[in-house]
C-alpha cells in the first residue's frame, strides 16, 4: 500500500531531470541563428563563427531529444507500474473489504452460536431442576410410603407380639403369709408370685390382667382353704366391674377347695380380675395352693 507515493516520487525526480536540458535547449533557441562576428573590442575577443553555433545547438538538441525519449519511456513504466501497484492495492482493498464482512459474519455467527448454547444450557439448567425436584418429589413419597409401611411392620409386629399372651400366678410370695381375708368389703386380689407373664398383659403391682388385642380368652381360678364353719372360701371374677364367674366353698373342717374357669371375648384394653367375697377367707403358702391364670386363644 506504500509503493504508490514511491512511484510518484521516481516520476518527479525524471521530470526535474529534465529542467537544466529544457533551460539550455531553451538558452540556444533564444539566440539569433543570422547573428554576426562580433569583436569585443575591449578585450580583444573574438565570438564564435556562427555555423559553429548552429552545430553545438543541433548536437544539445539531439541529446535532449534522446533524454526526453529516454525520460517519456521511464515515465511511461512508471505510470504503468503505478497503474498496476493502484490495481493491486484496490484488489487488497477488495480484499480487506471481504475479510472484513467475513469477520462481520463470523462474529454475528458465533454471537448467534453462543446465544444459542445459552438457551439450550438454561433450558438443560430448567430442565435439570424439574427433574432434580421430581426426583425429590418422588424420594419424599417413597420416604413416606417407607415410614408408612414401616409402621405397618411395627404395627404388625405388636400384634404378633400380641398374640403371645399367658400368664399364671399364686397369691403368696415365698414365706408370705398363708390367710388373706377376711375383709368386710369385697377386694380385688393381688397374686404376687407370677410364674410366667408372657406379653405383660398382667400387672403383678395391681392384680389386673389387660388384654393388648382384641380376641378370646381363657380365664381359670382355683382357691384353696382351710375348714371353718365362719369363713367360706370363696372369690369372683370379674371383667370390667362385670362378674363373670364365682368359685365357692364352705366345709368346717378339713381343706376346702374352689375352682371356675371360663373363655371370654375381651376388646383391647379390657380389664380382668379376681375378688375376694366379702367375709370370705383364703390360705396359700410356700406350696402355691391358690392361683390365677389366663392366655389368649385367638384374636379376633
């Protein structure tokens, strides 16, 4: 792009080549061709002959109009050099003009690109969270349905476990004392020494048997005494404040026993237990005559 004012340069540098041939082709032409011999009188010298002129000026013209021929040839080069180097510098031109607008498209391709990637890595972002929530969504329900079969195995569980119900007891500890009674009013009886208590249903602390399901139930009660005209030995059974069943005897001498038993269909939660009659009396010792019992037959 810097060889077109170069080429200007060489064009002016002949031209001004030129300028001494011009002023001395100029100079001669100004001179009178038919001019005589003149003597200069003071000092004594003689001008030229005038054919002698005339063959300097042809000789001067000659070589001019050679330099000028040779001059009008470099110009001519040049001219079409500078010709070609201005072609050449407007195709680089044209040239840079298309790289231009190739960049242009390149850049507003690669924008286009790069929004393109935006919007699918913000939909692949909103599609990730919708699924991210989903999975969430569906961990938090099998969280859920865990906990609750959970429970249900829990549940099923306690009613397994439930349904291992059996206890026996005697009324006396080890050395206890061997009458219980007689009371005026009627008193439900603690059997203090249990032998198996199988479930927990039975509270050896209070005498009361509580039935952990709903289902049937078999209840037994053996009491044993010793012969007195003044004392029966006698107790009830009862299943939430209901009597149920009586054991009974009375004989003056000797060793009275009583027995009663039954199948009951209790409701979770209901109570059974045993009473002494009122003014009845009771003997048990370290041989575990009288005992109360029960286990479960069958849930319902």
């Amino acid at each position: 792009m810097c060889n077109g004012p170069g080429k200007r340069d060489k064009v002016q540098h002949s031209l001004r080549s030129l300028a001494p041939l011009v002023f001395v082709f100029s100079t001669l032409t100004l001179t009178p061709l038919h001019a005589t011999r003149e003597t200069d009188r003071g000092h004594g010298r003689v001008r030229e002959p005038e054919h002698k002129r005339t063959a300097d000026i042809h000789a001067v013209l000659r070589e001019l109009t050679a330099s000028v021929a040779e001059q009008k040839v470099r110009i001519t080069f040049l001219e079409n050099e500078n010709q070609d180097q201005a072609a050449k510098l407007e195709r680089q031109n044209t040239e840079t003009d298309q790289l231009k607008l190739q960049s242009k498209e390149q850049a507003a391709k690669l924008e286009t690109e790069i929004n393109q990637l935006q919007l699918q890595s913000e939909e692949q972002a909103r599609k990730l969270d919708t699924e991210i929530d989903q999975l969430k969504l569906q961990s938090e329900e099998q969280v859920a349905k865990l906990e609750s079969q959970k429970a249900e195995i829990d549940q099923l569980k306690h009613e397994l476990q439930a349904q291992k119900v059996a206890f026996s007891a005697s009324l006396v500890e080890q050395g206890g004392g061997p009458y219980t009674g007689p009371f005026n009013t009627e008193t439900t009886l603690i059997f203090k020494r249990v032998v198996t208590n199988i479930g927990n249903a039975y509270n050896p602390s209070t005498g009361i048997f509580t039935a952990p399901v709903r289902g049937v139930y078999n209840f037994e009660l053996t009491l044993h005494g010793h012969g007195d005209n003044a004392y029966p030995t006698s107790a009830r059974l009862f299943m939430n404040k209901e009597l149920i069943f009586t054991a009974w005897e009375h004989q003056a001498t000797h060793s009275p026993s009583a027995s009663n038993g039954g199948s009951l269909l209790l409701d979770a939660q209901d109570q059974v237990y045993v009473r002494l009659w009122p003014g009845a009396r009771i003997f048990d010792d370290y041989n575990h005559h009288t005992t109360f019992r029960g286990h479960l037959l069958f849930t319902m």
